[in-house]
C-alpha cells in the first residue's frame, strides 16, 4: 500500500529528464511513483512507464499509472469522476476532495485527500482543508489516506502524518528541486520519523493520483 513520499510526475515541472528526477528521488527514499503526463501517446507512455518500473524495481518500488489504463503494469490511480465502478487491478487508488467523494468508494485501496495546503501546482483549486480538515476526511475515509496538494516541507509532511495521513503525495517539491535526491531524503525521513514516533495513525483497508495534483 502506497505510504511515506509518493511522487506525483509532471514532465512540463522537471528540471531535468522525468526520468533522471524519477532515478534520483529514489535514490532519495522515494518508493512509490504515480505516473501521469496523460498528454502522450498511449505508446510513449506506455515506453515511460517501462523505464521507470525498472528504475523503482531496483529499489523494491512500484509504479502506479493515473487513469483506467495500467500500461501493461497491475497499479492504477483513477479521478474521482470516474469510473465507477473500478477496473479489476492489483492496486486502485482514487483522487478524492470530500466526504461526498469517500462516501464513493467501492473496491478502492486508497485515496488522495487534497488539496491539503495551498498548491502552485494548481492553484485556486478548492479552499484547503489544512490538517484539521485532513484529519476529519481520514476519519470517514474506510481506506488509508494519503495527504496532496501543496506538501513542500518536512513540517508539512509531519502534520499530515500526525493528523493520520498513510504517507503524502508530492508533486513540486520534486519536480522543481534542483537536487530531487536531497529533497527526497529529507521528506522521507521526516514522514519515517514521524510514523515510527507514533504521532501518526495509518489505517487499516477494509476494500481489496489524479485531477488534483
């Protein structure tokens, strides 16, 4: 189940190759990657999704793809307009803004809560629900949770830990970094710190990224 730092791709953002930011986030602790950049050709990504599974296969990551399409992989992260019900993979994932949303959830095995703090990535986005807002999704939400929108800090990644977040997606912080390994690091050990001190409260699925990013 995604947890700790998942890094949310955008090519357009990257300073670099996405590839060369991929390979240097992991090396940076990062382990879960979602794949967007819907713009290309299914075949183009479906070539990009190759080369960074093996990147994060190396790591003992894994690489989850945004919409019904898994490109050849078992891990996908769906809008929450749809579809619904969701396609039969290994792993689901779904965008979520609202209790209306969660109330939604079917067969998914996690969420995105978003947007969490202000984002630049989209801004103007929905008001943000901050930690008090987060801690009360996660407390409807039937599975683990993991906090979006605007994450750039270890302070932030702490508080969303502690209000229950399972880990947090993180897009800019990433992409834009003019060292993603260094940043990763500190982000990643910031959400292990604080899960290991038991400040945060990750759930439990009881079901067997992406419009808000």
């Amino acid at each position: 189940m995604p947890s700790g730092v998942v890094l949310l791709t955008d090519r357009w953002q990257a300073r670099r190759p996405l590839a060369e930011v991929v390979r240097a986030a992991v090396a940076g602790g990062v382990r879960w990657v979602v794949l967007r950049e819907k713009d290309l050709s299914r075949v183009a990504r479906a070539a990009l999704a190759a080369e960074l599974r093996a990147i994060l296969a190396d790591a003992g990551g894994r690489l989850i793809v945004a919409g019904p399409d898994p490109l050849d992989g078992d891990a996908v992260h769906l809008p929450a307009a749809g579809p619904y019900p969701p396609p039969a993979a290994g792993l689901v994932g779904r965008s979520c803004h609202d209790g209306t949303e969660l109330a939604r959830l079917t067969t998914e095995d996690y969420v995105t809560v978003s947007p969490v703090y202000p984002t630049r990535t989209k801004p103007g986005y929905g008001p943000p629900l901050h930690p008090a807002g987060l801690r009360e999704l996660i407390a409807t939400s039937p599975v683990p949770v993991l906090a979006l929108g605007g994450i750039e800090t270890p302070a932030q990644i702490r508080e969303c830990v502690a209000a229950g977040a399972a880990g947090v997606a993180v897009l800019g912080a990433l992409m834009r970094a003019d060292d993603p390994t260094e940043i990763a690091a500190k982000l990643t050990e910031a959400a292990g710190l604080t899960a290991r001190s038991g400040h945060g409260r990750p759930q439990t699925p009881t079901a067997t990224t992406e419009d808000n990013e």
